[in-house]
C-alpha cells in the first residue's frame, strides 16, 4: 500500500503532496487572495517579499495554532512583549474567502 503524504509549504499558499511536487506553484503560505502573483519574478522582489512575508507568516503560525509576538507601548511607554493569535490581530480568520491582502495600496477611508 502507498500512503501520500500532504504537507504545507511555507512557500506556497497549496498543499503540496509527495510525488507531486513538480505542480506545485510558487506562493507563499496562505496568501491566496491577494494582489500579488506569486508566479512572477517580480512578486519575488526585495521591497514586494518584505511586506508579504510577515502576513504570510502570520498565517502559517495560526495554521500551527502558535501566537504572534506583539509588542507594544504601555500607557508610561514602556514597551510590553505579549501575544496575540492571527485572527484576533485582523479581525478574521486568515484562512477567509473574505480576506484580500492588497499590499501597497491605499486605505480608501484614508483617501483624499
């Protein structure tokens, strides 16, 4: 009997499955929605990949149920380390249909 292992990787928003890996697209880690294409070259690049990261990173650790590290000021501004999960910090799950990480746009409330 063969037995497929499924796995994620962290550099792809799919399941990648053993003896298959030869489909798998270039992503990052739940990214799904997004305006960003992963396929291209320059998804890839120094300034587009360091404000993908992170958000990916946030969502491959709730896929682990871990907490990010939050860091913030108290009201003496001093500096408090805690945590907080994923969801909490958007306000979603970041697995939702209904989230759409559009990188380096404007807030439109913001907009003038």
């Amino acid at each position: 009997m063969f037995t497929v292992i499924s796995y994620y990787s962290f550099f792809s928003s799919e399941p990648v499955l053993w003896g298959n890996i030869q489909n798998q697209q270039p992503g990052l880690f739940g990214l799904v929605h997004s305006n960003r294409d992963f396929t291209q070259k320059e998804s890839w690049g120094k300034n587009c990949f360091n404000s993908s990261f992170p958000a990916s990173l946030c969502s491959y650790l709730y896929s682990l149920n871990l907490d990010n590290v939050y860091i913030k000021l108290n009201s003496n501004l001093k500096v408090e380390h805690s945590s907080i999960s994923t969801d909490k910090f958007y306000g979603i799950n970041p697995n939702s249909d209904n989230l759409f990480y559009a990188f380096e746009t404007q807030f439109t409330p913001y907009q003038q």
